[in-house]
C-alpha cells in the first residue's frame, strides 16, 4: 500500500477525520448566508440547520476550542456544552489563517488559497508568514512587495452583508492588523483588552443600532495557552472563563430585551505533541528542494528540483516516513483534502509537488525559518487531521 491509501484506510478507520466528508467549518458560514438571505459564496456548500433568524445575530470564534479539548476539561452543565449542538469538521490545514479565512470568505482552502501558517507566493517565489506579512525565510515585509500584498489578500471576504449593520470584536492588538483590514473592510470593529468585556460592550453596541446586526467575534484564547502550557490546569481555567463570560453576554443581552441567535465555534482543536523534529537547512533532504517546506508544523508542502522526485521520496522516508505521510499533491488535491479538488490555477503552486501528513502525534518545522526556539518549547499543536485537531463544536443560543 502506499501512501494515500494507508490515508485512505486511516480515513475509514476514524483514526483520522478526512475533509468535507461531514458538515464543517466552510457549510456553517454558507448556513449563515443562506439564513439571512445572502447568496452562498460557495456553490458545493451543504446547508446545517441553525434555526430561524434572529434581529442581532452573533458569529463567535473561540480560537483553538476543539470539541474533545471542551469535552474533557468542561463540566457537562456548562454553559458551553449545554448549548452544544454538535461537532462539526475545521478544515485542512487545521490552523487558523487557513480556518479564519474560510469563515471570512465561506470557501474552503482550495478556492481561497490561504493554506497554510506559511503560504507560498508567486510574486515573490517564496512562503510568507500569513498574519505577519512577512517573508518567512527573513521576516521582510510584504509592503515592501505590493504585488505580493496583492497576491496575499486576492480574496474577497462576506462582510459587510449589505442588509445589516455589522460589528466586529476583537482584541485591541488585532483590530488594525492587515488581516482584519481585509477580512472586515466597511464593518465597524470594537477592540477590547479582555474578553471578559463582551457582555458588556456587545449588547450596548448592537442596541445602539437602529437596524438588524450582525456581530462577529473572536479571541485568541484558549489557543494561546495550550500552545504554551499544553492541555491542563491552564486550559481548564481559561474554558471556564469562557463559559462564564457567555453565560453573562445571554445575561445581559436578555435584559436589554434583545431578540439574538450566538452561534459559537472554534477554528481548529488541539493535540498535545510528543516530538518536536527540526529539518535543518544543511539537511540532504534539503539537497532534492526547490524551497523550504511550507504550510505548518503538522503538515507541509514540498517543491521539488526537476528530475529528483524519486529521490526526494526515498530521502523523505528514510528521515521521516515512519511519522509522515508523503502523497504527490495531485493525489491529496484528488482525495479532496483541501476542500475542492480544483483549485484556481492562479494557486496551484502553493500546494507544491508533495503534501506531508503527520500520522501521529509530531511536529515538523524547518530550522531555517525564525522562532525556533518557540516551536520547541510549544506542548500542543494544530494543522493536522486528527479528531482532536479537526473536530470543533457548533453551539447555539438563541432567545
């Protein structure tokens, strides 16, 4: 068996979660459009059933909250999983450019082409960091390269919905990023230290309006702890505050006398890793390599000098083919795991010649990009496909 079929069984075995093969991540965002009468930005989208509209609805993000990650360390009579109506799948990769994008546009990877923490640009023939704008060999700046910006931000959010006012809340450090200025072009956005401010500044927000509102929300928590302290106490602590602070936003939002629907879900899970692996630029596996692998920690895009394909998979094994998967690209873009099996020919090369796929539980990352050191000290990790990785949960509240 090689190795797209040893995926293929490690699908029908449920040892991994294959893509789109149920409701996810890029169906809800259409479910949204399609409830309030928007067109679907995506033609192959399966609708879910969130109910009836509401006057004020509210889409939030809880970075990082997988559905095992809330089945284990939230009591079964919170707030959270009480108002659980099912999991449902992020898509691939499982991290958060590539999942926040598909909120933004509804589309899955393939189409918007946001595919990894590192994502591979023509323009300038080299990954950029998503979020950073930056060169990630070098963190040079994109706004030295506008035909790079250009390249990087060739998608076109949802938002504003033309038949409401729009509000977005996010973390004071996020509100002006490039990303937020692309995703949330025209849409009033409210920043805010903690957020346990929510239930105070959304419901005075959306009353204030005179018209239906849509709000979006997100925070970065409890992403950012498990990533540095892995899945324990910290988490646990941090999922509670979550759960009160919703508890206290329906407080409030019932006492205004506000018709509302939350829908809350998160963009990826989390899975605690147990090897770090560090491919180093001097590394023969580097010798085969038109690039240094890009995309994420859990899984990678390779590009290939011509005439050593060959090669470069038996190298790949040799290092790491008892952790990873290897498949041509063609092979993973026909088992659909980005989403599509038919990118926009303007992306295509930013899926490379070759896709690695964590099998267990280890991170790869090229030594040559920087931050190193904050991989290896990082206890929990996203990207890949298993369930704790891709199962997110869908909760509904609605009054």
């Amino acid at each position: 068996m090689n190795d797209a079929q040893e995926l293929g069984t490690a699908f029908a075995d449920r040892v991994l979660i294959r893509p789109r093969q149920s409701p996810d991540l890029v169906d809800l965002v259409n479910s949204v459009c399609q409830l309030i009468g928007r067109r679907l930005p995506y033609d192959d989208a399966r609708t879910i059933d969130i109910g009836t509209d509401a006057e004020h609805l509210i889409f939030v993000v809880l970075d990082g909250l997988g559905s095992r990650m809330l089945a284990e360390y939230a009591p079964s009579d919170s707030w959270l999983n009480t108002h659980m109506r099912e999991s449902i799948i992020s898509v691939f990769p499982s991290t958060t450019p590539v999942a926040l994008t598909s909120l933004s546009t509804g589309l899955p990877p393939a189409i918007h082409g946001i595919n990894g923490w590192w994502t591979w640009l023509d323009a300038i023939e080299n990954p950029v960091t998503v979020f950073h704008n930056e060169v990630a060999l070098n963190k040079a700046s994109l706004f030295e390269s506008m035909p790079a910006l250009t390249e990087l931000y060739d998608w076109d959010p949802i938002l504003p919905l033309s038949n409401r006012d729009n509000l977005c809340f996010l973390p004071d450090n996020l509100i002006r990023s490039t990303y937020s200025d692309h995703a949330f072009f025209g849409v009033e956005r409210i920043g805010f230290q903690s957020f346990d401010e929510l239930p105070t500044i959304l419901p005075e927000s959306i009353k204030s309006k005179t018209r239906p509102t849509y709000s979006y929300v997100y925070t970065s928590n409890p992403d950012t702890l498990a990533h540095r302290d892995g899945l324990g106490t910290t988490v646990s602590d941090s999922i509670a505050q979550i759960d009160q602070i919703m508890h206290s936003l329906v407080t409030q939002l019932t006492a205004k006398y506000l018709n509302f629907k939350i829908i809350v879900t998160a963009d990826h899970g989390h899975l605690a890793i147990d090897e770090h692996l560090t491919l180093e630029p001097d590394s023969y596996l580097m010798s085969y390599l038109d690039s240094p692998p890009f995309g994420d920690m859990r899984m990678h895009y390779w590009v290939c000098n011509p005439g050593v394909s060959n090669e470069f998979i038996e190298e790949f094994k040799n290092e790491f083919g008892d952790k990873f998967y290897l498949l041509r690209t063609q092979e993973a873009l026909d088992m659909n795991l980005f989403g599509d099996s038919n990118p926009k020919a303007e992306i295509l090369s930013r899926f490379g010649d070759f896709v690695s796929i964590a099998k267990g539980a280890t991170a790869l990352r090229y030594g040559g990009y920087p931050g190193q050191e904050s991989f290896l000290r990082m206890k929990s990790h996203h990207s890949g496909l298993t369930a704790d990785e891709m199962l997110v949960p869908l909760i509904l509240c609605e009054n």
